[in-house]
C-alpha cells in the first residue's frame, strides 16, 4: 500500500470531452505532484503542490490542463477539450517533507477516441 | 529531453541468470530512486540511494550509486519469473520551484523465463 488512491483507474471518453482525475493521499502528506507517462516512456513531470499551493504549473502540457488542491489534502487534474495525443497513464506522487523519495498511485489510464 | 539514460532497453533472460542495468547522466543528482513498474500499475518503490558510493541490497538486487551521484545500477543475481517487470531510475534534484520533481529514464523491460 503506497498511501495513495487514484480515482477512476480507467477513463474512456470521446475527444472533445472534458476529463477529471483525483488523487487521495490516505495521509496528508503536503507535497504533491503529477506526472504522465507514455507508451514506452518514464513518467514525465506535470505539476507540484506544496500543501494547496501549486508551486510549478509550467510543465503542464497545455492551456488545456489544470490542477487544483483546494485543502492541500486530494487533488484534481482536469484535461478539457481532450486530443487523442492525451491518452496516457497519469500517476499521482507524493513525499514526505524530510526525503526525496516519492510514493506513487497506481495511476489513471486515459484513452481518448 | 531525457536526463537519464538506461540501458538495456529490453531485457529477456533466463531463470537463474545474473543481469545489470545502468542508469546514467550527465547532471548530479541530490539522490536517486529505483522503481518497479507492472503493466497498467503505478510504479512501486524499490530503493532510494542517496550518497555517492552507496550500495544498497534488497535480497537478490543489489543498487550502487555513483561517486559523482550522476549514475546508478541494479544488479540482480538468480533472476526469477517474479522479477520480470518494468525498471526505471528516477533522479531527483531541486529545480526552480518543482521540489524535488522526479527525472525518469525510459525504462528497462526485464522477461524472466522459466
């Protein structure tokens, strides 16, 4: 058990549609962070939280993606107007505030028609 | 750009064989982690190393970090059926406002046969 939950694990949807993944910590650890990954690919950094500030947003992949932690406990990442470049595994991490280690979700696996 | 590069990409042995992938980069990393990645699952924590030198054994693996802290490697002795996974490395090291944001390889597809 990493401490994390990922909710839904798998999303179908049309392009053009409007997604929202979450992320639960079971416990609130402060520092939060979403990273996507691709077929054949390591995971690829998309954003960080520090409790509910979002301290790095540049890496999102367009206007397109945001996130939002409004009590610095769950999380959201919500994708509009989704392309079919989109489809991807979108993993949920987070670390304990004394380490650099990062505990990961088991993921949302998104695939866009 | 990817700042850690892996190698092997693909790995198919036998059961009982010893095998090493490497992890290398040009940039100094604060430490580096190790994970196991199954298909359609997140990746699972294996080993954070964090001093240059560091050897780290989880039963049959065996992680070293480098002197420079910019490369590592995983050595498995006796590789079994149960090994046979996704290994990736991943850096971490401070960067503007991104916390300790991972930097991952591509990744070390491993097959175990019986």
């Amino acid at each position: 058990d990493t401490g994390v939950s990922q909710n839904p694990r798998h999303k179908i949807t049309k392009r053009g549609q409007n997604v929202t993944f979450r992320c639960d910590p079971i416990s609130e650890h402060n520092r939060l962070y979403w990273y996507r990954q691709t077929l054949g690919q390591g995971p690829e950094f998309l954003t960080y939280f520090q409790n509910e500030a979002q301290l790095e947003k540049s890496r999102l992949l367009s206007d397109r993606f945001s996130a939002e932690r409004p009590k610095g406990s769950f999380s959201t990442l919500e994708i509009q107007r989704t392309e079919q470049g989109d489809s991807a595994m979108y993993l949920c991490a987070i670390r304990l505030a004394s380490t650099d280690t990062q505990y990961f979700g088991p993921g949302t696996r998104l695939t866009v028609l | 750009t990817q700042l850690l590069e892996q190698s092997p990409q693909f790995l198919s042995i036998q059961e009982g064989e010893n095998l090493t992938v490497y992890c290398n980069s040009s940039s100094v990393f604060s430490s580096l982690q190790w994970y196991r990645q199954e298909p359609g699952e997140g990746p699972v924590l294996l080993v954070t190393v964090v001093t240059g030198g560091e050897v780290k054994k989880l039963k049959r693996l065996t992680f070293q970090f480098g002197d420079a802290r910019k490369d590592s490697s995983l050595h498995i002795t006796a590789a079994q059926p149960g090994d046979t996974g996704l290994y990736l490395c991943a850096g971490a090291r401070i960067r503007g406002n991104s916390g300790y944001a991972l930097n991952f390889g591509k990744g070390t597809s491993l097959l175990v046969t019986p």
